[in-house]
C-alpha cells in the first residue's frame, strides 16, 4: 500500500469523523424546540431527526458540486500536496466543532470546515490562494454575507410568523392549540431534519469527492460515487442520533423559552430557508439560520430572549472561520515540516488526542436526554457546564 493511498484513506476517515460531529452539533437546528416543548421526547427527537438526516443526505448533490468552488484555489496543487491541505483543513473544523459543543454553543459547521480549509489553503499556497471577492464568487459573497444575511432573514420571518400565529389563534382554546401545534411540530422538524441531511451530508461528499479526484481515482466530471453518498448519509445520522445535548439545550431553553406555536414558526421558518438554498446549491449555515429563527419567535411573541446568551452565540459565530483557519494552518505546517505519512499521522494523532480531552472533559459535567430540559438557570456562566444535576425540569 502506497503512502498516498494511506494519506487518502486517513482524509476519509477523517471527513467522515467531521460529518459525525456535523451530525450531533446541528441535531439542536432541528429538535431542540420540539424537545422544549415536550413534542417529541429526547431519544425519540434525535433517532427521528437521524432518519431523516439519512433519508436527505440522498436527495440532491447540488451543495456537494460547490463545496470549496469560488472560496479556494485548490485546482492550484494536485495529488498528495492537496489531500494534505484538505486533511489540515478538516482537522481545524472538526477540533472547532468539538470546543463549541463543549461549550454548548450553536456554531456553523459549515463555516468550521471552509475555515480550516481557508486556513490550510493560506498556510500551503499564501494569501493569494484564497478567493476573497470575485464577482458571484469568493469567501465575502459565499460565505460572510450569506452568514449576515441568513440569521436576519430568518428572525423576521420567524417574528412575522409567530406574531400571526397568536393573533390568528387568540381567544382559542389554549390547550386545544397547544395539542395542535405539538403535532405540527413533528411535521416541522420532520422537514428541518430531512433539510439539514440535504444540506450539511453534501458538504463532506464533496471534501470526499476533491479528495479522489487528488488522488487520481475519478475524474472531476464523474458523477458522486453511491459509497461515498451512503458513507455520509451514515455518518452525520449516527452523529445526529447522538444527540448534541449541550447545544440542544441552548437552543431549546437558554435563548428564549419557547412555546409550541414559537416552536412550530421556527421549524417552518428554518425548513423554508435551508430548503431553498440546498435548491440552489449554497452551503448555507443551518445553525445560524435555526437560531436566527428562533430567535424570532421570542420578538414576535415579545417575550423574554436572553441577549447574554445570544451574544455569547454571535462571538462564536465571529470567531469560527478566523480559528478554524488558524487551527488548520498549524495542522497544514506540522504536516509539511515533519513531511510524507509521517507528517500527517502527527497531525491525525494530535486530533484523536484533542478530541479524547474534550470528551473526557465534558463527563465532569454531563447533559443528556435525562436533564435537557432542567430549568434553566440565570448564573449558568457559558453554557458549559450544563444544567445543574440537582434540579427537576
């Protein structure tokens, strides 16, 4: 076995490991406020939502034909030199992912895997690598603005929509309501589920795709390949099966308590949004669209939104293409240094070791199915530490 085959296999690997923690950090855009509002049970939210990612992940390779298109010089290097900037780059989004679910914060997967990709690209090829602004291209036009835009859009609509909703049904029976818009929510989420594996599944198929194409397996006018579209539906359901509790819980308790007609406008609002863009191929952020949305809800019922909160939420949103670039620039450069295989089994070892830290770390303080919903509470410092284990939700 060749030693570029090796560092082929390890890309894989590695890209599939990244579509898990995809899974388990986004399952929060879809369940958690059907979670919060007790319309679907824990266990039973994310085994639905890992279905569907599954079912999803099949239904289009749209996004997946884009992933790094307009945003990276990668046609620039070739063979082992571009499997090693692609592995760099997933390490950064992956060890980023792992740190903000730590935290319980409810960041861009997508945004973690094109800025370990950025910062890879940088590190291999200079800044002249990267396609900053070029017409309908480049990382302000495909990236930054759609990461502005996305979560506005999706508060007003999600205000509008529930602001309808309770002047539509004021004077109704509140427990007949209430029933339902539980039920909706299943339809709702149901949909955001099945949006999110359109969504998000195809963004590590193309990572896949750009690395066979490296290595010289396909050619870059093949169609995907069935293994490579069933190996990620696989990954980002079981990932999603697991359930991303601590984020789970932000989103379903810490931003804005909801109720079931906020839950059913979010979900609709969200399904809508990443839908349409899966239509017209933009890897859009699912997490900042679903936040946006719920957001939303707690204006347009006018209740409270715990801004703390949603601050902390932005300051990740700031930081996570500057540090997964930085995280997968030091990848790239400790790869290139020592050099061969044996650059790359450091870096790969250096993310085991990471990512066995940060769960080992989050066991001090575990959030499951069993206290998600705990009430929360207004002295939780950053979201991760979790609920406090004393108290009944």
């Amino acid at each position: 076995m060749s030693a570029e085959l090796v560092v082929l296999l390890i890309v894989i690997v590695t890209a599939l490991a990244f579509d898990f923690t995809n899974g388990f950090h986004d399952t929060a855009n879809a369940m958690a406020t059907s979670i919060a509002t007790g319309a679907l049970k824990p266990k039973t939210a994310v085994a639905l939502a890992g279905v569907l990612n599954l079912v999803g992940a099949f239904l289009s390779v749209a996004v997946a034909a884009t992933v790094a298109k307009g945003i990276v010089r990668l046609n620039e290097v070739h063979g082992q030199d571009l499997l090693v900037i692609v592995f760099a780059g997933l390490v950064g989004g992956i060890l980023w992912n792992l740190l903000t679910w730590l935290l319980g914060l409810p960041s861009s997967s997508s945004h973690a895997l094109f800025g370990g990709l950025i910062g890879a690209t940088i590190a291999a090829l200079g800044w002249s690598g990267v396609i900053w602004v070029s017409g309908t291209d480049g990382v302000l036009v495909k990236i930054v603005l759609p990461a502005v835009l996305a979560p506005v859009v999706a508060a007003l609509v999600g205000a509008l929509g529930t602001f309808l909703v309770y002047r539509i049904t004021r004077g109704v029976n509140r427990e007949k309501t209430d029933e339902g818009f539980r039920w909706g929510q299943i339809g709702s989420a149901s949909l955001v589920s099945l949006a999110h594996g359109t969504n998000d599944a195809q963004k590590t198929m193309g990572v896949i795709f750009l690395a066979l194409v490296a290595y010289g397996s396909i050619e870059s006018t093949d169609h995907m390949p069935l293994w490579v579209m069933a190996s990620c539906a696989v990954a980002i359901a079981l990932g999603t099966y697991m359930g991303g509790w601590r984020i789970i819980r932000t989103l379903g308790k810490g931003l804005v308590e909801i109720e079931s007609p906020q839950g059913l406008s979010a979900e609709s609002t969200s399904a809508a949004i990443i839908l349409t863009s899966a239509h017209f191929g933009l890897p859009l952020s699912t997490t900042q669209t679903a936040t946006g949305a719920i957001l939303g809800t707690g204006l347009g019922k006018g209740a409270e939104v715990r801004w703390s909160v949603m601050g902390r939420m932005v300051v990740a949103w700031l930081l996570t293409l500057p540090a997964a670039g930085i995280v997968g620039a030091i990848c790239w450069a400790i790869a290139h240094l020592i050099g061969g295989l044996a650059g790359v089994l450091v870096v790969f070892a250096v993310l085991v070791g990471g990512a066995l830290g940060i769960y080992l770390y989050s066991r001090r303080t575990p959030v499951g199915h069993h206290n998600v919903n705990d009430e929360w509470a207004a002295a939780e410092p950053s979201d991760s530490t979790g609920p406090d284990q004393n108290r009944k939700g």
